[in-house]
C-alpha cells in the first residue's frame, strides 16, 4: 500500500501566469459635439410651433418642446427658459427671413406701396406656421398678461418692418408709428389666419389700413424721413 502510494505522481500545480498590472479599463466613447445655440434655438422654435398646431398652446409644457426638439430642458435654460421666450425667438427669425428678401425693385415706389409689400413678405414667412399660430393667438387672447410680455417684440418687429420699407422708425414720431402699424397688423393678422390661398382679403384689408394710416400721419406730421430700402 505504501509502496503503491510512493509510486503515484501527484499532479503539479499549474504556475500562476505573472501579473502584468491592472487591467486597463474600456475607452469611453467620444462625447457627442454639444449644439450651437442657434442650432438649438432653431430646433426649440420649430418644436414648439409644431406642438402648438396639434394642441392648444396652453397645454404645451417646456418638456413637451424640449422632447420634440430632441433636446434636454438644460438646453433651453440659458436663452430659452419660458414659452414667451421662445415666442420671441420665432419673432426674430420672422424678423431675419423678412429682411432678407430682395427690396431692390422697391426703390421707386411710394412708402405706402413699400410698406404694403414688405408686411405682405412677413405674412409669406408665417405662412408655414400659421396652425401653429392660429393656437397661440387664441391662447394670447386669453391671457393678457402673456400677451402683454408679447409687446416688445412687436414693437422691434414693426420697426424693423418700417425700415425695410425705407421709413424711418426712430425718435417719437418712428414710436408712434411702430405702434400705429403693430395695432394694424394685429388686426389684418387676424384676417390672414383664415383667409384663402390668394390671401384677397388679406390684401385689401392691408391696404385699407395703411391708406387710413397714411392720411393720420399726414395729419399729424408724422410723414418724416423715408429712404430707399435696401
């Protein structure tokens, strides 16, 4: 037994293999690059009046917008952090596009016609977005203190739209005329949310308004300066 027992080989103990150190962890993935700003208020704008075409404006929240825009709410913190504000960033793009349509054949016209022609390009722009509008009217109409926070950028849209037609909008006299036109347009708007493919009672409202303007600042030496756009 002994005997058999000395003769049996004991399986040697495989040798540890030497530790090379640690182990080195997996590469982390290369960080997305963050959005521009403009990128992001490009997508928070399209967002949010898409949302308003498909829903009162009322009910469409920050994280609703933010979602749509495939985005995370600290993305609208810094510039974009109320609906009004948003609203005010669709203003200066409408604003931009309006501004950027050729106004060379408008130098011979009279500032009446000029005018005439450059808010008819502002209602161009919006026509894309009008169901979207057409909801957050009516929920502005509702809530007058949200509207009134709308104001300001009525007022520098209305100027901007005064200068594109050659007419002065600083000073007194270029405030009462931003108001003068913004309380125009607000009205012909209405008209244009619902108004046909040929927009024919857009227009003739549009020019009824601006004659009745014409003849007011004539009256009270508003006329001013005017120049050519461009």
């Amino acid at each position: 037994m002994a005997h058999d027992m000395a003769d049996t080989e004991i399986p040697a103990t495989p040798a540890k293999a030497p530790r090379t150190g640690r182990a080195k962890p997996a590469p982390k993935p290369e960080p997305k690059a963050a959005p521009d700003r403009f990128m992001i208020e490009e997508r928070v704008v399209d967002a949010a009046l898409a949302l308003a075409a498909e829903r009162p404006w009322e009910e469409v929240a920050l994280a609703d917008i933010a979602g749509r825009a495939e985005l995370g709410l600290s993305d609208l913190y810094p510039r974009l952090g109320s609906r009004g504000l948003i609203l005010e960033a669709f203003a200066r793009r409408v604003d931009a596009r309006m501004l950027a349509v050729d106004t060379a054949d408008l130098a011979g016209e009279r500032p009446r016609d000029r005018l005439f022609d450059a808010l008819m390009a502002r209602f161009d722009v919006l026509l894309p977005y009008r169901d979207g509008l057409r909801s957050i009217l009516a929920t502005l109409s509702r809530d007058p203190l949200a509207a009134f926070g709308q104001l300001r950028a009525l007022d520098r849209s209305m100027a901007w739209t005064l200068e594109a037609a050659g007419i002065a909008a600083s000073g007194w006299r270029g405030r009462l005329k931003v108001r003068a036109l913004g309380s125009a347009y607000l009205s012909v708007l209405r008209i244009w949310l619902d108004d046909g493919p040929d927009q024919a009672r857009t227009m003739a409202e549009l020019d009824r308004l601006l004659v009745r303007l014409e003849g007011m600042a004539g009256r009270f030496g508003l006329v001013g300066r005017s120049h050519n756009p461009g």
